[in-house]
C-alpha cells in the first residue's frame, strides 16, 4: 500500500471504528438500566452481548491501529496479527459470559420470577435494532471504500445483535403477554449458545490468522490469472500466500526464459509486480526469479506449476 493510500484508508476505518464504540456505549447503558429493571434474563444476555460488543469495537479500534503501523526492524512483516491475538482474548470472555448467562437461566427454571415492564424492555430492543442496522450501513460503506478486514469482521459481529434483539423481543412478549414463563430462560440459553458459537468462529478466525492460512481458491485463483497475463513469464510455482490483519502476502517462484539477461529478466519481475500492486494495492508480493525448467527442491509441499490452465487459454 502506498503512504496516499495509507493516509486515506487508515482515516476511514478509524472512524468506523470509533462509530462502533460510540454505539455499543449507548447500547450498554440503555440495556443495562432495561435489564435492571426488567430482570429478564435475555435482556441480561443482551446486556451482555452489548458489553462484549463494545470490548470487540475497542479491540478493533485497537487493532485498526496497530495493524496499521508500519514495519519495523522487530517486525518486518508488519503487526497485523496482533489482531488476531486481541480477539483470542475475546473469545475469552465471550465464552465466560455464556456459560454465566447459561446457568443464570438454569436457576430461572428452579426459582422462576415475573419480569416486570416488558414494553421497556421491547422498545429498548428497538431501539438497539435501529442504532445497529445506522451503524452496519455506515460500517458497508467505509469497507466498500478500503476493504478493511477487521471493520468487515465487526460488521459481521453487529449482524448477530439484530438477531439477538430480536430474540428479546420474542422472550419478553411470550413471557408477558402470552403467559409462557419458560420462554424468557429458554431465550436465554439460546442466546448464551449462541455466544458460545460466536466464540468459536472468531477463534477460528484467529487462530487461522495465526497458522498462516492459505487465502480461499478463489482469491488465489484471481491472484495468478493476473501474474500470468504479464508478458515474459513462463511458468509460476511454490506459490504461497497468508493474512496478518489487514495485509496480505503472497510469494512464488516465476520462471523466465533462461537465456534473458539479468536486467532483461528484472523489467519483467517489475512489470508483474507493478501489475499485481495495480489490481492487489493491500498485497505485499514477493517474487523469486528462476530459469524456466529449474526444479528447485523435492519438498512435496513446493507446488508445481500452476499457470498450464491460463497459459492454456491463451494459445
């Protein structure tokens, strides 16, 4: 990415960032008064799930951050995965919340209660559904502008709440007015597995950041098929890629005719990745130059070829 590119970005999902933050503090103090007042345990899980959504936003905030900082001497690949750390942490206390939100609904079904001022507790949930569906819009637009994968992850995250409200709606209402008094605990243990299944993605998420996954077929796919169409190239192999945060890499091996001159087979390399910044600005690529037919090593993980199919194309 280049300094201009930086400067924009980093502005924009800064401040998407903090919109995140300014409404998940909102959210906190309208459901934690509701949540008292009402004593339903799904406002209470939603209580909860607005306190982990503002711990999320900040981690975020932070992530966007330090993700952005640039290499140093200490990281030379950059500080993207701290923000996979930050949300390992997360996981944490989401899971801890659960299974407190769980066993709060358990004793709900030995010592049943009468939750009181449902219509609060309903027209507070409107509310939060109102504020989140402001916020993922704002949220859609800056990641169309700069692709930011933890504002997108966010995104996912305040999705989940719409839900979440919405089941506290459905609790209060089946509670109060239709006379069900288990539907409030039983909404509260949906809502703590539905907690402890989000815990479980993010560590996914995370914990792939931190193995160095490949990026997805298609992403790879797309990748190649641009390297490839630059002129001079001969063949593409041992082609590897991963994510740290917001920035990407990918590295391969790309063979020239062996009888070019070094500064003849140099233009082309600078051609490729000229190309490759023009399409990928995000990627950070890192190309190894061979002569066309060199067999490198005999490590079964060192991809063969991988250009037959497009080269295929354009005979």
């Amino acid at each position: 990415m280049t300094r201009e590119e930086r400067r924009r970005v980093i502005p924009l999902a800064m401040r998407a960032a903090l919109a995140s933050v300014a409404t998940a503090s909102f959210l906190l103090m309208l459901k934690g008064y509701a949540a008292w007042h009402t004593g339903s345990v799904a406002m209470l899980g939603s209580l909860a799930d607005t306190g982990l959504d503002l711990l999320a936003s900040l981690v975020t905030l932070y992530g966007v951050k330090v993700a952005a900082e640039p290499a140093d001497h200490d990281h030379r690949f950059g500080h993207g995965k701290a923000e996979a750390l930050a949300a390992l942490f997360q996981v944490v206390l989401i899971t801890a919340s659960a299974i407190g939100i769980a066993a709060r609904a358990i004793d709900r079904f030995s010592n049943p209660q009468v939750n009181q001022d449902a219509s609060l507790g309903i027209g507070v949930s409107l509310i939060a559904i109102t504020a989140t569906f402001a916020l993922l819009a704002y949220q859609r637009s800056i990641i169309r502008q700069t692709g930011s994968v933890a504002i997108l992850a966010d995104n996912v995250h305040y999705q989940s709440d719409v839900l979440l409200n919405v089941a506290v709606i459905a609790a209060l209402v089946l509670d109060q007015f239709v006379g069900m008094a288990g539907a409030d605990p039983l909404f509260g243990i949906a809502i703590a597995l539905w907690l402890a299944w989000g815990a479980f993605q993010a560590s996914s998420q995370a914990i792939d950041m931190l193995m160095d996954k490949e990026w997805p077929d298609e992403q790879r796919a797309a990748f190649i098929e641009i390297a490839v169409r630059q002129p001079g190239i001969r063949g593409i192999h041992d082609f590897r890629t991963r994510r740290a945060g917001t920035h990407d890499f990918a590295q391969f091996h790309m063979e020239v005719d062996r009888n070019l001159t070094i500064a003849a087979a140099h233009d082309i390399v600078e051609s490729v990745e000229r190309r490759l910044r023009d399409v990928f600005p995000r990627v950070e690529v890192l190309i190894h130059l061979d002569p066309e037919g060199h067999v490198d090593t005999d490590n079964p993980l060192v991809e063969a070829d991988v250009t037959p199919h497009w080269f295929g194309k354009r005979v």
